[in-house]
C-alpha cells in the first residue's frame, strides 16, 4: 500500500501512532444503540482485493472476527493491518479502530491507529475506507475467496519443513533473511542473517483456516530481545509461509514471508 500504509493507519492504533493507544477498544457499531436482530460479524476466511491508489490487499478475518490484511505494491510487501477487535457490521455497515504496522523505508517506526469502514455487499464483499489524521482517505474494495478460504492448515503441512524467506520487524527499515524450522507438534526453531535466534509454535485454529503462532525472540542481536509476539500465520497455494505477528502491547510488529 504504499503511503497508504504509512499513512493510511497513520494514527498509531495498529500500535499508537502520535501517541500509543494500545487500550483503545473497536467501535464496530457507529449506532451507540443497534439493533441487535441487525448486526451481523464478519465471515472468516481469506478476502483478497484493491485499493483506489493500485495497491494489493489480501488478509484474513480470524475466527474472533478480527481483520489481518497484508498491503503492497508491484508484488512488494509494504506492511499490515489488524484490528484491535472483533469487528460487525451493524446495518450493512461497520467502523473499527486498527493497528497499522507499515515497512516503508521512509517510515521504520511503530504502529500506528487509524480508523477502517466498511460497507456490506452481495457474495461476501465490501468496500469501504481507510482513514487516518490529517491524511487522505483510501478507498479499497475486497472480496472473498471460497477456494483459499477452504484450504485447512494442518501440522502435517508444516512438520519437518523448513522455510527461508524475507523477515521484518517494525522500527527496523529493510528486511532481513531468516530461516525457520519446524520439528514436530509445530514448534519451531530459526536464526536471521543477523546472528538473531528464536523459537515458536504454530497451532491450528479452530477453523483450521490458519495457525495461531507465536515466536520468542533470543538476546542480543535480536531488535526485540527475549519478546514474544503472537498472530497468525498459514501457507498458502503456492506452498510459501506467511505469519504475521505483534508484541503484546501492540506497538511492535514482526512478519515473515517465505
């Protein structure tokens, strides 16, 4: 999402942007008093779409009907997005504060709030709103995608594997490359071309649709050192990793993409 992401959650909520809000609550009705019979969650599963400035979307609502969407550019990762809970729509409509973890070089800081809105459309879509202070709104629109949405993620998939691939880590301009490998039950060991160790664990959500992961960071050189941070992750068609993780404070983010 190029300076979508930068600042298009540039109100630090995706960890705190201007000042951190990582107490900050969603607000996935904007009727202080809905009607229950109308509000309605968001479906699980796997959503792929576009913004109005050419940029890629491509996320998850979890199974607690949070938002997790990947922003990028020309097939270049620029960064993420996550609600800070469960979102619903409420008349065919929703706003929800988010976290914005952006890996732009002209940014490399932590997250930051900013506001997303959504409208309901036939077969699983919506469209909606990207808005942060004092930036331009984004407009973007995404859909469903029953194939991907279907395809379960099992430790069968993953045990024994292992995966090299570019790695990120907020406030840290560039990625880095990492190798990690899984053993059994999911855990998994890795190391950076930084000298930084980890370790971690995958398990499969409720759905089966994705993983629910963690991974602890080792001493120095880690940036991070001796944090863990917890997401979600899966591998997707072409058989390559992706996980997505934040601190539990929600400032910081951390990604790796196979």
């Amino acid at each position: 999402m190029n300076k979508i992401a930068l600042y298009l959650f540039a109100v630090t909520a995706l960890t705190g942007c201007g000042g951190d809000d990582s107490n900050s609550t969603t607000n996935p009705n904007p009727n202080p008093n809905p009607d229950p019979t109308l509000t309605v969650k968001l479906t699980p599963g796997i959503y792929t779409g576009t913004t109005d400035e050419g940029e890629y979307l491509e996320g998850l609502v979890d199974d607690d009907n949070r938002l997790w969407f990947i922003y990028s550019e020309n097939e270049d990762f620029l960064g993420f997005m996550r609600s800070n809970d469960s979102v619903a729509f409420n008349n065919s409509k929703f706003t929800a504060l988010v976290k914005n973890y952006s890996f732009d070089r002209e940014i490399g800081k932590n997250s930051r709030d900013a506001t997303v809105t959504g409208n309901s459309q036939p077969s699983k879509a919506f469209t909606g709103t990207f808005s942060e202070q004092n930036e331009k709104t984004i407009n973007y629109n995404v859909g469903y995608d029953e194939a991907l949405s279907a395809r379960k993620q099992t430790l069968a998939m993953i045990n024994g594997e292992t995966y090299n691939g570019d790695s990120y880590i907020t406030d840290v301009l560039g990625s880095g490359m990492s190798t990690i490998t899984f053993d059994s039950n999911g855990n998994f060991t890795g190391n950076d071309d930084e000298g930084c160790s980890m370790t971690g664990k995958f398990t499969p959500s409720i759905s089966g649709r994705y993983f629910v992961s963690s991974v602890t960071f080792g001493a120095s050189p880690c940036y991070d050192a001796g944090q863990t941070h917890t997401g979600v992750a899966l591998v997707d068609e072409d058989n390559e990793l992706i996980y997505l993780g934040t601190d539990s404070t929600k400032k910081k983010g951390s990604v790796f993409i196979s």
